[in-house]
C-alpha cells in the first residue's frame, strides 16, 4: 500500500471489521491494543511519530544499497500459561510453530507456489530468522519454554495485561533487548467474545508489556497442528511477530475507505482485510487488474491463504531492527552462555550492513532530544569521517568509505551522556 509522509493513518480498530455472512475470523488485537496503550500513556503518539520518521530515513539512506543479505537472529522464550492440559501444549508443537516462522520468514514455505505468477516478484527472504533461547536472564541454561500453571481459565489482553505479569496471575516479561516473548494461552472476557486470536506490541511502547500474545490452539505447523480450525498451522505467529517488527495490516486499518496506509509501498492498496482464500485477481480500491496482495502474511486470511512477505515489508522489518529494535540484534541469548550488557551510559546504535563493501548506515534511537556526534576511525586512529548533530530525537547517517582500503574501522557516537563504540568490517 502507498506510503505517506505523515505518521498518522486513520485507524479502525479491528472491533469493527465484522462482514455479515463470514463464518470465520481471523481476529488480531494489535491496533486496538495500540489505542488502549495511547490512552493510558499519551507520550507514545510523539514516540511512534518520531520512530516512523527514523524508519523512514534509515530506508531512504538505505535504498540502492548492496546489502550483505546477513541473517539476523532473534532469540524467543515461550511463556505458556495453562489451566488445564488441553491448554499445556506440547513442545512439539513449539518446535514446529518455530519451524513455521523461520520458513515464513526465509520464504521457504511450500504453499509458495499458491502466490499468483503477478506477485511473485514481490516476494521476499527477509534474512530474519528465529531460535528459542538456551541462555536465561541469569546466565543459566533454558530450553526457551517457561510452563506455569494459571488459577484463571484465561486471560483477557484486550482489556489488560494480566497475562505479563506474575503479581496478576501471568509471567513476568525476559528482557525485551535479548529476547523475543511471546505468551501463549487461552483468551476470556472481551477477546474470547471477539475470537482473538492474537496480539502483539509495536516498538518503543512500555518494556514491561513488550511482545506477542497468541491463543494457544493456534499455535503449531504442518505436522504437529494447532487446533484452531483453519488458523492451526502457525500462521497466527507470523502476522503478530510481523506487528512486532513495526508492519501493519495491509488495508491500513481504515475500514473499506481505502485512504489508510501500511508504509510500504510495494503493497497493492486495497479496501479492507480478506478473510477467505479468495480467487486472483481480487480487486478493490481500484487497484486492478492484478487486485489484493490477499496472501500476504499482514492480511486475515485463513492460515492455507497466506504465503508472503514483500521486498518492501522486508526492508521495513530490517529497518526496525536497525532502529528502535537494534538491541536484540547483539543478542547471545541463544548461545550456551552469559548474555553481554551494555556498560551504563552507553547509548544503542547499529552498523548495517555490516561487514559493508563501501556503503553503510549508522542508527541510533536516543531517548531524548539532544546534540551527538559520530566519528569514524581506521585501524591507526586516523579520522576518516566526522559529523556533529543537534538537538535530534534519533541519529540516522549514510556513510561512504569506498575510497578507503578494507579493513576494521572503529565508530564512536557521543552525546551529553557519554561514548558509545563499534566496530565495521569494510570488505569488497
């Protein structure tokens, strides 16, 4: 769908886009959640604004670039929370969840060939895959999967976030910038009524809440299955951990008035969600003759429907990790070992690509407006780049050392309080 320069897209929430007739729906909380978060903490509206900006400069400094195409790793715990054993699912069935996010995301599903010979060329390997973490907060060995037995039948994420915290019946929160947290269990009150199937949480929203929450009989794969009707092969996951990773639905959560935005530019427009594996072309929104992206990943359609991420989708997933989610990039948590923390005062950023054969892009989201500099070194401490900054809610610089040798260069980014360092590895 079109991109527009401004944040602000008018939101539906997903509450309203019940069609009479459906048997069927594919319900996702995300953006409602996002409206309860706004109410309860109104900073957020400016901290999404200036995110957004932040993605949209670190893509534009970005495109026509020669990426290194490394994978990036993302270190999961499972928190299941069950009542009953029905509830308890297997760790097969985690297993092969986590198989199905990774070929999703790889774009090595099977049902690739189901994508319409128009779109395929739209359809992207995102190079971000997925483990389930062996190393806990303190140090020690996990299998990634947390069981706990609940008092509750259910939880209601829609109206709270009871399932987040210990004190009120759920699990606490892993750290948010070395894992992945994702809470499975059943739904009750206002989310069972609604057929909730999921939820998830934007970036730079409060650390506490930070994740996804899915209903545990939607969470499975092809061999070892959910028991969701037609949400039962893992594809639940998939929408939420893209929600998580900053992509919307791709009719822009503005009802069927085709004036809402996704951010993405390589995604059709389209009036509102599909919800039924619909015949090519579907067209809406005036965007014959080819019509929906229905099998995208970001739709509502059922799991047998869906089959793709875009170029587009996958450059904005990719920017997020540059960004607002850079910290779990560094993450060791899938290693059979101590994670590493950063030194107090010392702020984020992030080197992409890197290794780089002459072009690349420092980020930093900084936590408040202020002056920073940024200096690049070679391995003799010459400076070989410097450049100061003012008053900035977040650094994006695009820098050129192609008329330098390879080699290591050191990166140092300074602000009011303190030095951060890194390193890029300049290979051609």
């Amino acid at each position: 769908m079109r991109r527009v320069t401004f944040f602000f897209p008018l939101i539906a929430l997903c509450l309203m886009n019940f069609h009479a007739g459906a048997q069927e729906r594919r319900y996702c909380g995300t953006m409602e959640y996002l409206e309860r978060q706004k109410a309860e903490d109104p900073t957020i509206e400016k901290r999404m604004q200036e995110a957004e900006e932040m993605m949209q400069e670190i893509e534009r400094q970005t495109a026509g670039m020669r990426n290194s195409e490394i994978v990036i790793t993302i270190p999961v715990v499972f928190h299941v929370l069950y009542y009953n054993v029905s509830q308890n699912i297997s760790d097969n069935r985690i297993f092969d969840q986590l198989n199905t996010l990774n070929k999703d995301y790889a774009h090595l599903n099977l049902d690739t060939a189901n994508t319409p010979a128009v779109f395929k060329p739209l359809a992207a390997n995102t190079n971000i895959q997925f483990c389930l973490a062996h190393t806990d907060t303190n140090g020690n060995y996990t299998t990634g999967i947390i069981r706990k037995q609940v008092a509750v039948t259910g939880f209601d994420p829609l109206s709270n976030d009871n399932v987040k915290y210990s004190a009120l019946g759920g699990d606490d929160i892993w750290d948010r910038s070395k894992y992945l947290n994702i809470w499975v269990c059943n739904f009750t009150g206002t989310s069972a009524q609604v057929g909730l199937l999921g939820i998830a949480q934007f970036p730079n929203m409060a650390p506490a809440t930070d994740g996804v929450v899915f209903k545990y009989s939607t969470v499975g794969g092809n061999t070892y299955q959910g028991t969701e009707n037609s949400y039962k092969f893992g594809r639940t996951a998939t929408h939420e951990v893209g929600h998580w990773l900053y992509l919307y639905h791709i009719w822009g959560d503005d009802g069927n008035a085709c004036t809402g935005t996704d951010y993405v530019t390589d995604t059709p427009n389209q009036a509102d969600e599909n919800y039924t594996c619909t015949s090519f072309p579907h067209i809406s929104c005036s965007n014959g003759p080819n019509g929906d992206l229905y099998m995208n990943y970001m739709d509502y359609g059922v799991d047998a429907c869906k089959n793709m991420f875009t170029t587009g989708q996958k450059n904005r997933m990719n920017a997020t990790l540059n960004s607002s989610r850079a910290a779990i990039k560094t993450s060791t948590m899938c290693n059979d070992a101590t994670g590493i923390s950063n030194p107090s005062g010392q702020i984020m950023f992030n080197i992409y690509p890197n290794p780089s054969t002459a072009e690349f892009v420092i980020s930093s989201q900084l936590n408040e407006s202020s002056d920073a500099s940024v200096k690049v070194s070679n391995m003799i401490g010459e400076t070989v780049f410097t450049k100061e900054f003012k008053n900035v809610p977040y650094l994006v610089q695009k820098i050129d050392l192609s008329n330098r040798v390879n080699g290591m260069y050191f990166i140092e980014i300074k602000t009011p309080k303190g030095v951060s360092t890194g390193r890029l590895i300049l290979s051609r």
